[in-house]
C-alpha cells in the first residue's frame, strides 16, 4: 500500500549514553500540577485528579535551536517542565507498576500562545490552539531512569536571557511522577514513544523575537531555545 503524498517519520529525542533515539509517538501534558502556577493564573488545584492536555507528535523540537515567532498570538509564554519518557506498556497500573514503565526523564518547553488559552479557557473552549502550537514541544536529552536521583528535592529552573525567571523544586509537584502515569494509564495504553510532559511551576511569562530561553533540572541535560521573528 503507498500513501497519497509523504508522510513524515516519527520525531526522536536523543538519549544519554546511546547511539539509537527516542521516537516520539505521543505527548501528553499535565495541567496545573504546581500550586503557585496554578494561583498566578487565576485558577484552583484539582487534588482530585489530575487533568490532561495534549499536543501532536510532530509540535516536537530539539534543543539548542530556534524557533520562527507563532502566528495568531501576541503573548508566547515559555513553561519549564519535567518530562517523562514511557519505556515499557502500562495499562490501569498502580503506582508501582507505573515507576517500573519509565525509561527516563528529560528538561522539556510547553511553549504556548497565553491569549489563545485563556480565551479559549474562558469560553470553556478546548486549549488547542493556544497549546497545539507547531516547534512548541522542546526536549532535551533523556536521561534513562536508573541515571537519575529520586525525584524530590532537584531545583527546576527557567532563565530569559539570563535572567531567572522560574526556580522551584521537583518536591512542589502536587501529583508525583508515579502517580501522573498510574492515573493516566486508566484512559490510555501507555507504551514507549509516549512523553508525559508533567507541568510548569510558577513564573511563567511573555518572550518576543530575540530573546533566548535556558532552564534546566539538576541532574539532567539542559534546554535551550531562541525565538527567531515571526514568519
């Protein structure tokens, strides 16, 4: 069977230590998992469950390199996150079944167009547009699991041409890594090429052509951005 015109392949992330990559398949995101995110954009925490957002595998984009400006927004938002990389089928697992499902972690960018949104979030509208963004999924290297420390006490950070801008801690997660993939894998079947991207702390903000974005998570690879002008 051939296809109508060509399809692309599957993006990859790179992974610490291996020659072979990381195909991405799926994106899932967590909204709202840090309290003071949460305040400073005017809304509750959900500590019932958490909730999810999506964005196509093909938004994704390395790291250390630059992206065009977005059309249809005049406030681009950075978000700082941890990601997890799934490395082995899970489905309606509990906490310690889920840990066992994960490859590795990364630093990732959930770059967002803010007006779209809240317009959208104000109209109880679905988020698409403000978040669907093309080149808006940012990842950096993977660090396979077994390489990295319990997750707890890591600072997560975010500079705008150097100046910082987001600095907190992993601990401020309200729902923890297992607990984000147990909760998940009750609606999916979560398999490896599936990145959960698992929320941004406080100090979110605007950035213009220009501009460049650091951040980083002690103990694994840093990310970097550079916002080209608008096409």
């Amino acid at each position: 069977m051939t296809n109508l015109f060509p399809s692309p392949a599957w993006p990859t992330v790179p992974v610490k230590g291996e020659s072979a990559e990381y195909p991405v398949h799926r994106i899932f995101c967590v909204g709202r998992n840090y309290a003071a995110h949460a305040a400073e954009m005017g809304v509750e925490v959900d500590r019932e469950a958490p909730f999810y957002f999506t964005k196509s595998a093909l938004m994704t984009q390395a790291t250390d390199t630059t992206i065009p400006y977005p059309p249809g927004t005049e406030n681009f938002h950075y978000e700082m996150e941890l990601v997890i990389a799934i490395g082995a089928p899970v489905f309606k697992a509990d906490t310690a079944e889920a840990a066992k499902a994960i490859y590795g972690f990364a630093c990732g960018l959930d770059m967002t167009r803010r007006d779209l949104q809240l317009a959208a979030r104000a109209k109880q509208r679905p988020w698409d547009l403000g978040k669907d963004v093309e080149q808006s999924a940012v990842f950096a290297a993977i660090t396979k699991a077994a390489d990295f420390d319990a997750i707890g006490p890591q600072s997560i950070h975010l500079e705008v041409n150097g100046e910082t801008k987001q600095d907190a801690k992993l601990d401020d997660l309200i729902w923890k890594i297992d607990e984000i993939v147990s909760h998940l894998s009750g609606f999916y079947h979560l398999q490896p090429g599936d990145l959960i991207m698992t929320g941004t702390p406080a100090g979110v903000g605007a950035v213009v052509a220009g501009d460049v974005i650091t951040g980083g998570i002690d103990g694994l690879d840093p990310i970097k951005l550079t916002i080209g002008a608008a096409e």
